[in-house]
C-alpha cells in the first residue's frame, strides 16, 4: 500500500498496456465589432461554413457552432498530435 492507497495486482499472464485517451476541446466566441447585430440570416450560413473550413484546415472537429446576431460561439476539437497554441 502506497499513501493509503491499494492497487490491485495484474492477474497472472496477463500484461498491463498503456492506454492514453485525450479530448482537447476549445470553446471560441467571434464577436462583431461593438457587439453590433450585423449577422443576417443570408450571411449566417457562410459565416459557419467558414468557421468549418478553418477547423477542418486546422485538423480539428467542429464540435458545435452557432451564430447570434452579434456572436458566433463555437467548439472545436483539437488531435492528440497537435500541440496546443500557447497564451500571449
């Protein structure tokens, strides 16, 4: 035992295995210049194939996306391989 904590052993022949799982996910809000309502309907839909198109071109899943008048949340998946972008 080890900190009060108690590990089961491995059963006899059989051999323990590295097993990693990542879920990086990014939460991005695109806000309109003074929050003003200028996202129309006929502007709505290209607007979110955009936003797509720059997660597909950045290898990553577009979770979920939406688009207000004045915002446009969306959330996006990152790979195990890509390397997160640093904060400036």
């Amino acid at each position: 035992m080890r900190w009060g904590v108690r590990c089961a052993e491995p059963r006899e022949g059989r051999q323990d295995m590295a097993h990693t799982y990542t879920n990086l996910l990014t939460h991005i809000i695109f806000s309109t210049k003074s929050r003003d309502p200028v996202i129309t309907p006929a502007l709505r839909e290209d607007l979110l194939a955009y936003v797509g198109g720059i997660v597909r071109e950045l290898r990553g899943t577009l979770r979920a996306a939406r688009a207000r008048p004045d915002l446009s949340p969306a959330s996006r998946a990152y790979q195990p391989s890509d390397s997160l972008p640093s904060r400036r």
